[in-house]
C-alpha cells in the first residue's frame, strides 16, 4: 500500500480533488486501530464520523445479516456525515484493522475554505447518486 494520501487518491470519493486538497483533507483525519470483532459504527447510532479503510477486513451488517465486506481503500460512515440522519449499518471487523477517519466539522471547514474542493466533492457525489 502507498502513502495515506496515495490512498485517498485512489478512492472515488476523494479521486477528483487535487493532491493539495487531499493533502489538506488527510491533516484533519485521525489514525484509528481496531481489534478483531469491534463495531466501529453502529445501525441507527447518530454519526458525524466518516471512515477510510487503510488495513485489515469488515463486515458491513444490516439487521443482523452481513450485507457487504470492506477492505484496504474503501470509505463508509460518509452518508450519515453528508444528511446527519442515523448509521444505515453496523460496520464491524474481522481483522486487525486500521483506519483514517473524518469529523463532520474536520470536513466542512475544508470545503468551506476550499470551494473548489467542495465541487469536486459533489460531482463525485452526483455521479454516485446517477450510478456513474
């Protein structure tokens, strides 16, 4: 695996921002390490948090069954960060995992500082939304 910030060059949702803005990004985002077995997020819980996956294996669950797995590069929580509703899932791991993860108010001071950034963003957004 690369650098954090190669890696967040390689995720959609980050992939249109240029190398400053993704540099800037990875500044607000802390470094988190999870044993084997530990919900990172829950179903229903309030979330301000979105995650980057760097190492390691989770389950995404949904009442109760595994509905998806994530590995090294994918992102989750970024919905609840985005509408502030409630998680639509449980993210529990597998494996020892590590990942990079983004307050709400990390985020928007960056896009708020930077605007280009902010349209970049939302591009990615909208062409997820169309299935692009």
């Amino acid at each position: 695996m690369g650098t954090k910030l190669d890696v967040l060059g390689t995720i959609p949702l980050f992939a249109s921002l240029s190398k400053r803005h993704r540099r800037k990004l990875l500044r607000g985002m802390r470094v988190f390490d999870y044993e084997p077995g530990h919900a990172i997020v829950r179903q229903g819980d309030e979330g301000e948090t979105m995650f980057v996956v760097l190492e390691g294996e989770a389950r995404v669950v949904r009442r109760g069954r595994t509905v998806g797995r994530l590995f090294a590069g994918d992102v989750f929580g970024e919905v609840s960060v985005f509408d502030t509703r409630p998680r639509t899932a449980t993210v529990q791991t597998v494996t020892q995992t590590t990942c990079l993860a983004l307050h709400r108010d990390e985020l928007r001071k960056i896009l708020a500082d930077e605007p280009k950034a902010a349209w970049a963003l939302l591009g990615t957004l909208a062409k997820r939304l169309r299935g692009d």
